[in-house]
C-alpha cells in the first residue's frame, strides 16, 4: 500500500450518448435527479434556487440529497464551461472534475475526485467509499442515457446495499 494514492482516484466510462446530453446530466438538477439523486438544487449567489432546467455555472452553490440516506452534501460549482468541463467541491474540501469528449459514437465521462486528506477517516470513508459511490453511479448515468433503466435502489427495506 506504500505506492496507493490515497489523495486522488479518476474514474472513465463510455456512454453512446450525445455530449451535450452528458454535460447537462451534470449540470441541470432535473437531469442529475434521473440517474444520481433524489433531489438536487443548485442556488445562484445570491441564494436564489436556479430552475431545475436551467444549467448550474461556476460559482453556483448546490444541495444534493440521495435515496435512502439522510446526508446532504453542499458545495460549490467551480468550474462550468457549458460545454465539457465541470468542477465542484465535495466532501468537505475535495474537488470532483467532471471532463468530458467524444470519441467515435461515444461520450467518454472522465472524473477525477481529488485533494482527499490522507487522515484515517478520510482514506476509508472518501478515497474507498467515494470511489465505490462514484462507480456505481457513473455506470447509473451510462445505463439511464442509454436504455433508460435506472439501477437505484429505491425502497428503503433495503439498505445498505450496492446500488445505494
């Protein structure tokens, strides 16, 4: 484990998907609702809630709640070039990069979560637990943009389990 990078992880997936669809996936709370959370609110800097169609731009501040878990994640939006490219604090100070491209008929998601702490707590509960989160959820994203299936669990007599 001496050479493990605990500080940082990226994660890719290929979904036949337009780009533009795959940037809003992320960027418009009605459409990271679909595949990600249960509820999502993204507020300009002025507090204001942004219209659940409308795409989240940097400096934006966001509230996002998740099937079956009481947590609610908040940060901010700090990077949104409305084309391929989002960024957002999570987990307290980390950052997740969302960089996206084509590649033949696919959109290829790429995420990097980053600047984890390297204390204990962190290395169990954001490098490994976020790493399974995230994986789980990005195969969501493709499976929904693909087929429309949505693989959450919804129903709270199950949990934990892998598909929340």
């Amino acid at each position: 484990m001496n050479n493990f990078d605990w500080t940082q992880f990226t994660l890719k997936v290929a979904i036949k998907a337009k780009l533009s669809d795959i940037y809003n996936a992320w960027t418009i709370a009605s459409e990271i609702e679909r595949w990600f959370l249960i509820d999502a609110e993204f507020m300009d800097e002025n507090g204001r809630v942004i219209d659940k169609s409308k795409n989240a731009l940097a400096g934006d501040r966001y509230k996002w709640i998740w099937y079956l878990y009481d947590d609610i994640e908040k940060g901010i939006v700090t990077k949104a070039n409305g084309k391929d490219r989002f960024e957002f604090t999570f987990a307290g100070d980390c950052l997740v990069e969302i960089r996206l491209r084509e590649e033949f008929e696919y959109t290829i998601v790429e995420l990097t979560h980053k600047n984890i702490p390297t204390d204990d707590s962190s290395k169990r509960n954001i490098r490994l637990g976020c790493h399974n989160g995230w994986s789980f959820y990005l195969i969501n994203l493709k499976s929904v943009y693909e087929g429309g299936l949505d693989l959450r669990n919804k129903d709270n007599r199950f949990k934990p389990m892998l598909n929340n």
